[in-house]
C-alpha cells in the first residue's frame, strides 16, 4: 500500500510515540495501534502505582487514540495484551473489563521478558473504522 494511503494519527492526549513509529495509523478500513504502555501523556513519566495502575493509565491512552480517530471501544476487532508477569492477568482483566464495558473483541494475552521502561503491562489494538458513505 503506497504511504499516501496511509493515515498518521496523532493525539496530544496519549503519549507521544517514544521511537520511530506512530501512535496509530489508519489502512484499509482498520485503525492499527502502537502498544500503549503506562505512560503519562502530560509529563511522559510512568505512573506510580502497581499493573492496575498501569492496565489503567494504557486503557486510557487507547482510548484517547480511538477517540481521535473516530471511533470506539465498540469497534475494536482484537487487543493484544502483553504481561510481565502471567501472575498479573486477573488482575488487568478486571481493569480491561471495566474500561471495554460491552466490547467483546478477540484478545490474545501473553507473557513477555520485558517490557519498555520496565512496566507491567502494554497493550494494542485493531479497530474497525467506518465505512464512508
């Protein structure tokens, strides 16, 4: 696909990426986001707290991407969740449930070695975006 038909997304309500690579771009009729981690987008420091605070704060971030770029929770297809530690899955499940309320996309969740800036958790997605009429 030639890069004109890509689309940059750009919020200033997540965090900047932190590499070569975007925060989202839109191709194809999908929305692809970078992983999010537990940044905050204002001072760009990790949030304080355990993997909840973190699964919180990268929810958040995703939600701020989705946001600009037109659509929502409801239009995700798949997530990807990546752990520290495998011990941590219920309790980021919970916070995941909470901020996708009804959403029910398809989800992998696996356990890394290591994560940026040594958080617990980072997440991804893959939305659907709407047809133009």
């Amino acid at each position: 696909m030639p890069a004109s038909q890509l689309e940059i997304v750009h919020t200033a309500d997540a965090p900047a990426a932190i590499g070569p690579y975007s925060q989202a771009v839109k191709a194809n009729g999908f929305l692809f986001t970078a992983g999010q981690i537990a940044l905050d987008p204002a001072t760009m420091q990790v949030v304080e707290g355990d993997v909840v605070a973190q699964a919180d704060r990268a929810l958040r971030n995703l939600t701020a991407v989705l946001t600009a770029s037109g659509v929502s929770w409801s239009d995700v297809v798949k997530t990807t969740i990546f752990l520290a530690d495998m011990a941590d899955f219920g309790a980021v499940n919970e916070v995941y449930a909470r901020a996708l309320g009804d959403a029910r996309p398809a989800r992998s969740t696996v356990a890394v070695a290591g994560l940026p800036r040594g958080v617990r958790v980072e997440i991804e997605l893959v939305a659907a975006l709407p047809t133009q009429r």
